[in-house]
C-alpha cells in the first residue's frame, strides 16, 4: 500500500469518527499520534516537502486549489557554521545564502523552514525567482532532479508538532541545500474535509 494510500486511510478513518470540518478541530485527540506518524512517513518519502504540504493541505480542505506559497521572513539571517558549511561542501569561501520562510497553504502556515543553499549550484533563473517571488524553493529548484536525505527527525515545541532536518542533493548528488523544518501542529489538529 503506497504512502498516499495509508494517509487517506488515516483520515477517513479521522473523519469517520466524527472530524468533518472544512477545516474544523479534531474532536478525537486519540488520532493524533497517528497522523503525526503520518506526516513523518510523508516526509522521509520520496517527494518534496512543498508537494508533501501540497497533498495535506488538499486532503485537510485548506484552499482550493491546495497551492504552497513561501512568505519569506526579510531580515532574518544565519550565518552557516562549519557544519553547515561541511555538509554543503563549501568550504571556507564559498557563498551560501540563506532563506527562512513560513509555507502556507490559504491562510494557513503549516511550516516555518531555514535554508541555507548554494547558489552556485542553482541556476541565474532559480535565483532570481528565489530572491523575488513567492515560490517555494522546492518547487524553485525541481527541474534539478533533486533527492531529499534526512538527518534527523523530532518533536518540536510550541506551535510545531515535528522538526526536519535534510539534505537536498541535485541528481548527480551535489549537496545544495540544509533545510531545517518546523511543521505546524495544525495539520494534525485540523479535520479533514472529506472521508
């Protein structure tokens, strides 16, 4: 049974008992764990993590059409340290450039991510579209083919439910990208809109 599959079994199965709302609050906390256990699977799946929110956000009935918009946070800056550096394979004088945004779906932020990417690596194209528009640096950087390789997955705190750790590799398996994600623990409190 594929990935897709056992999500929309999970929240039929939340629905059923109960959870209709276009999005309400789910009434049955006991499906929590399970969807949290979900939401991870998602994400240590093959697909990107926009398209992994894309898919979620539709299934929660959060925006029609279900679209993933980058509100990016201007003024906030991280300097990479050496392991960030390291696991980029930038050595002491390449240029990093760093990015945090909230992804949201409607009115609705479901992540808060920091990227710390090569542009070296990007195209002018992908960079440009980086630094001036809205898109999500997933769907920026897909024509590259890339593979996504998690170093970590945890609980988070407040109002995130899982925090992601991963590596973004071009085809050819270049490092580009570190992305630390926090992703909201709404979209595992939220109904979904239909069985």
């Amino acid at each position: 049974m594929t990935h897709t599959a056992i999500r929309r079994l999970i929240l039929c199965a939340c629905a059923c008992a109960g959870l209709h709302g276009a999005p309400a609050r789910a009434k049955d906390l006991s499906a929590i764990p399970a969807r949290i256990d979900q939401l991870r699977t998602d994400l240590l799946g093959p697909h990107s993590a926009t398209e992994v929110l894309t898919q979620w956000c539709g299934d929660l009935g959060l925006a029609a059409p279900p679209v993933i918009k980058a509100l990016v946070m201007h003024g906030a800056d991280k300097t990479p340290d050496s392991v960030v550096r390291a696991l980029l394979q930038a050595g002491g004088g390449g240029t990093i450039k760093y990015r945090r945004v909230q992804l949201v779906c409607g009115s609705h932020v479901l992540s808060e991510a920091d990227n710390w990417y090569r542009p070296d690596r990007l195209t002018a194209a992908m960079n440009r579209e980086l630094e001036t528009t809205d898109t999500s640096f997933g769907t920026v950087v897909h024509p590259l083919n890339f593979r996504r390789e998690t170093l970590a997955v945890g609980t988070a705190t407040g109002t995130a439910v899982l925090q992601v750790r991963a590596l973004l590799k071009t085809g050819g398996g270049l490092p580009f990208s570190l992305v630390v994600e926090r992703y909201s623990r709404e979209l595992v409190t939220t109904a979904p809109s239909h069985p």
